[in-house]
C-alpha cells in the first residue's frame, strides 16, 4: 500500500534555489497553486492555475513584488505556491485539506507540499531571536533575519500513522474526523513526542483515539 502523500512526481531541484528561478524558468510553462488564508482556489475545480488566470483573480498583480515558492519541476512544467490573501482575491475558496479528497495521489502529495510551506512562511515573519521581520530565501524553504542574520528553516514535526489489524489479520481499525467528507476514513495517527519511541507512540495514540489499548 501506497501512502497518499508519498506520489509527488516533480523534482524539487534544491540545488537551484540560490538562483533567479522566475527568470530562468520565464519561458517555461509554469502553474500556480494559490492560497487565501490556507484555502485553496476551487472556482473550476482544477488545482492549478496560469499567471493570466491569477491576474483575472487579482487585478494589476505583479508576480515580481510577491514571494512565490517553488515547489519543483515535472516534465517541463515548472510549480509554485502562492499566498494571495493580502491581495482579497475574488473566486470561490475551499480548505485546503477538504480539497484533497477530490485530487489524484500526485496532485495531493503536491498540495500538501504546497500548503506546509505556505503556512510556515505565514507563521514564522519574524525572527525568533531579535524579533526583526525576516526575509524569504531559497523560494520559501529558509527565512533570514536581516540583522542578526540568524536563518530558520521549515519545522518537521514527526508523526506515526498505525494501520491497526484485529488478530486475524481479516479487519482493521480506522478513524473518522469531524471534517472528513461524508464516506472518508483513515488510519489512526498523531505527532511523536520528544524523547518518544515510534512503538510506543502508536499504542499511545491509538489508545488516545479509540480507547482501544495495546495488551502485550
């Protein structure tokens, strides 16, 4: 089995990110992935879409004075992320995380990509140690602070997602959250804690959950 977010097929090309990436890709096909306070674009339902479709969303925009992210390269299409909500564009918006029930494994595990970026960069505009407004760099994968020239990188937090089989192997137990679209489950998850084995995480968490507990 396939974890869903595990189908990106674009190249990320870290080794580019200290290069002018819009002027190098300029002639490429390139496509964005818009965000309004984390909510993704659904006016036609197509997850992607041009710089002239973003400029009937935002008049008189200018992709220059913004700070794209650049999300990766596949098959001569070049990818960004956009956050668009000081601009109060016009459309119709959805949760991002609503919006990936209706998408292929590549498209979520892009958008996923795409919103864990987005939303760091929105959290994390000042520096941690001096308070002085950070700069973007590497397209959106590193913050720097102008006067303490401290850098900040995106935050991983680890989680374990159990899978949880009845002794028979014939069953297994699933979950439901409350803003899961009506016929949507999934396994049982939550965030390692420090200082926390995966093992013990699992039976932490799935007993947190379902009240189901582990008896070795």
């Amino acid at each position: 089995m396939k974890p869903f977010f595990s189908g990106s097929l674009i190249n990320r090309l870290s080794e580019k990110r200290s290069r002018n990436l819009l002027h190098e890709f300029t002639n490429s096909k390139n496509l964005f992935i818009l965000f309004n306070k984390l909510n993704t674009l659904s006016d036609d339902g197509n997850l992607y879409v041009t710089i002239e479709q973003v400029r009937n969303h935002i008049p008189n925009f200018r992709l220059e004075e913004t700070s794209p992210i650049f999300l990766g390269l596949e098959n001569e299409v070049v990818y960004w992320a956009l956050d668009v909500s000081l601009f109060k564009p016009r459309g119709s918006w959805q949760d991002a995380k609503t919006y990936l029930s209706n998408l292929k494994q590549n498209d979520a595990s892009i958008l996923g990509h795409a919103r864990s970026l987005i939303a760091w960069n929105a959290d994390h505009q000042y520096c941690s140690k001096c308070g002085t407004k950070t700069m973007v760099t590497d397209w959106g994968y590193k913050k720097e602070c102008p006067c303490c020239k401290t850098i900040s990188y995106p935050r991983m937090d680890p989680v374990v997602i159990a899978l949880v089989l009845n002794k028979t192997g014939d069953s297994c137990l699933l979950g439901r959250g409350l803003r899961h679209p009506p016929g949507m489950y999934s396994c049982l998850a939550g965030f390692l804690e420090p200082g926390e084995s995966v093992e013990d995480a699992v039976v932490r968490e799935v007993f947190e959950e379902s009240n189901i507990k582990y008896l070795q």
